[in-house]
C-alpha cells in the first residue's frame, strides 16, 4: 500500500513519465524482494541503514555499474522523502548512504558527413521512405526526445511562426524554433500523410497502416538508418539529441539557449556537450599545431 500511494504521488502530483513511475516501481519492488529474501522485514518501513547498504553492495557485487546502483539509490531517497514527508518514517535509511562515483561519460554523436549520408534521397520517395527521412530531420533539427516526437500533432506544426511546439516532461510545453528546410520536409511528408491517416488521427507521424508510430519502430529505423550510413559507434534517437546539441555548441549557440530547445530542466545536463567541445578542440589543435606535433614526435 505505502509503494502505490507513493507511486500515484509520481503519477498525479509530480505527473512522471509511465515510464519513470515504471522504473522506480521495479527499483522498489527490488529492494523489498531483498529485504524479505534476506532480513525477513515486509514492510519498507521497517529498512535501516545496514540494510540499505547491503544491497547496494549486493547490486555491485553482481555486476550492476556505480551509475545504475545511484540510480536505485535515488528512487529509494525520493521514496522516504515521501515516507518522511508523510510521517511513516522518523528517520530515512538512506540517509547515510552516498552515491558512487562514475567515470565521466562523454555523450555519444554522429559527424556531419555520417548525419547527412544518412538523410539521401535515394530511389521513389514512397511514403514509407518519406515518413522516415521526415524523422531522421526532425531528430537533426530540433534534438527532442523519442517521446516528444511520438507525442507531436499536427497542429503542434507552426509554419508561420517557423516552429513546433513539443510536450516533453512532467508534460512541459516548449517552443522550439525551426528552419523553413524542416518544415519543408514535414510538407512534403504531409502530403502523403492524408492518404494514410486514419479518420481521426491526428499524430503527425504514424505508421504505414495510418496509426500513431511506436518508439521501437522508432529506434529500430534510426539504427538501421545510421548503420547504412557508416556509422560504427553507438546507434539510437538518443545519439541524434546528442549529435543536434554538439552541433549546436560547436557552431557557437550559448549554453542556455541550447538548454531551453532540448528542455533540460538544468543547465547542468547541458553543460556535459561543452566536454565533447573541447575534446574536439584538442584534437584539431594537436593534429594542427606544429608545437604539438614535435611533442608526439618527442
């Protein structure tokens, strides 16, 4: 009972994402299959600190990285906040307990070249081509999420005003600025659309039988999409955010301006781009300056 109603807090108060509700009712039903496996204790309640930290050790142990176990350790930290809050709990058993330290990990993006390898033209635009090159773009010109995307209406396409407005999350609405080439794309694919559509379906992107498209088809076209395109590193709707936020950053766009496109609560999550940057910057600066390159040579 103390799980569910934390859980409908998430759900209609904080107004998570199913699919962050999803992961901290897995975390949560982790921890308690632990303690009753392990100390005999039902009640989340009645955890302590010592019990805390043993599955923490335990989630290590078997493997799980230092990012996903700060991960878990964060859902239970929220969760007897809410404990606390609500006066079930005296005291947090998380309250001692520290997140780990990770290794830094630099977001993954694809170059130009690969990015535009991958939007050719080729062969008989069919709506099926066309409908996947629309999102491909959309990914480049705007770095909003799988979600957002599956989420737009066609209504939520401005052309006068050049942009698009997107939901991201805790349903955040956000106006993102677009070129006239997007929306040309988005045109040209709605063109097509009316004759797949079903009557009353108003998602922009749908699928070839006119429903509203799934986020596995999604991420299963990008892949195959950057694959075909030479594309040797990691693969998925995610890189592209990546990609459109390092081009960005690298053309000279400020920080928070980037930050306020992708929706970023903090400018923190945004910050990590600058790291890519400069990590560019190093290596055209050690292949470029003569300096440099006696000290290799050195």
């Amino acid at each position: 009972m103390i799980r569910e109603n934390f859980l409908d807090h998430l759900e209609y108060e904080k107004r998570y994402s199913s699919h962050t509700i999803e992961a901290y009712r897995n975390d949560l039903n982790q921890f308690a299959s632990y303690l009753t496996e392990n100390y005999d204790v039902i009640n989340l309640a009645e955890a302590t600190g010592i019990m805390v930290r043993s599955w923490l050790a335990s989630l290590l142990e078997h493997g799980l990285s230092p990012r996903s176990t700060n991960r878990k350790l964060s859902s239970l930290k929220t969760f007897y906040k809410f404990l606390l809050r609500n006066g079930i709990v005296k005291t947090s058993p998380v309250r001692m307990s520290t997140t780990l330290k990770v290794p830094q990990r630099l977001p993954s993006f694809v170059t130009e070249k690969e990015m535009l390898k991958s939007l050719e033209d080729t062969g008989d635009l069919t709506f099926h081509r066309l409908r996947d090159l629309t999102i491909l773009h959309i990914f480049y010109h705007t770095g909003i999420r799988v979600s957002e995307l599956i989420g737009l209406k066609t209504q939520d396409v401005d052309p006068y005003n050049l942009s698009i407005k997107v939901i991201g999350k805790r349903n955040k609405e956000r106006i993102i600025p677009v070129s006239g080439i997007l929306l040309g794309k988005i045109n040209d694919y709605l063109s097509k659309r009316g004759e797949i559509a079903l009557p009353g379906t108003n998602s922009l992107i749908i699928d070839d039988d006119g429903l509203p498209i799934t986020g596995a088809y999604i991420s299963e076209m990008v892949k195959d999409a950057l694959t075909k395109a030479g594309v040797t590193g990691k693969k998925s709707p995610h890189v592209l955010r990546h990609t459109f936020a390092t081009l960005m950053l690298n053309e000279g766009a400020d920080l928070n301006a980037i930050k306020e496109i992708l929706g970023h609560s903090s400018l923190a999550s945004t910050q990590i781009y600058t790291h890519t940057s400069v990590e560019k910057l190093k290596t055209v600066y050690n292949q470029a300056h003569p300096w440099a390159q006696k000290r290799r040579k050195i």
